[in-house]
C-alpha cells in the first residue's frame, strides 16, 4: 500500500481487525520512510449489480439512491440515522444475498417497502406513494387499510 504522505510503495501493517459494518477489514498501517500511520479499509470486490429499470434501460446499482429514497420518506419522522442506515445496510444485503448479476428495480422497490414497513407506517406509505405511483385518494386509502388490517 502506497503511504498517502510520503508516496513510499512500502508499508507495513501494525494491527488488523473486522472493522465495524463487518464486512470489511481495518488495517492500521505504518510507513518507514517518513513514519506515519494511517488506515486503509480492505474490503471484497463483488461484481457490479446491474439494475434494470422500468423502460428496460440497465444501469450500475447505487446504494446512495436506495438512501436516497429512504431518507425522503424517513423526513421529520422518528425515526434514529442508526435504524435507516441498518434498514439500508438490510435492503442491500437482500439484494447481493440473491447472487445474480441484475435485478429488477421493482425487485429493489418492493424490498424496501417491507422493511419500511417494519421500520415506520408512515414512511413506508410515502415510500410507497412514490414507488407505485398513486394516481388518487383511492389508491391511497386502499394502501393505507392494508397497513392498518
């Protein structure tokens, strides 16, 4: 690993642990050029997940649009940083756990919705106001009885 101070291609790790989200390993690093430490993250390349949207296009997945969506319908609701990023950190997790090289964006939208569902009601109706695209009221009270039954 190259030292990010002195450029030395040469450095030694000191200490090495699972960092906190578990899936990556924390490498405390000195360099013995100019004798800085730092940190790296090393962490297991997977194949990109391509997502095939709604008019068939594909593109590369985006774990910052699934936070994206979540955190909008999460907005000025109760709900802790910790809970939303352990909802996304579940939804992705779903998603690779199914070992495929694309899926649906509909596939993605429906797992998010359960566990919105899981997580608030009313986040999850707005979630899913977006997703399935209510055209009225109709739509929406019949999503809302759903939630209450």
């Amino acid at each position: 690993m190259k030292c990010p101070y002195c450029s030395n291609p040469d450095t030694r790790v000191i200490d090495s642990r699972p960092a906190e989200d578990g899936s990556s390993i924390r490498r405390r690093r000195s360099c013995d050029v100019c004798g800085k430490r730092f940190t790296t993250y090393e962490k297991v390349e997977t194949i990109p997940l391509i997502i095939i949207k709604k008019d068939n296009n594909r593109e590369q997945y985006e774990r910052a649009k699934i936070e994206g969506g979540i955190l909008r319908a999460c907005y000025k609701r109760p709900v802790s940083a910790e809970s939303i990023k352990a909802t996304i950190d579940e939804v992705e997790k779903e998603i690779f756990s199914r070992e495929e090289k694309e899926i649906f964006s509909s596939e993605i939208g429906e797992i998010v919705m359960d566990k919105l569902k899981d997580l608030d009601a009313v986040a999850y109706v707005r979630f899913a106001s977006v997703y399935r695209e209510f055209k009225d009221v109709k739509t929406f009270m019949a999503e809302i009885k759903k939630i209450l039954e």
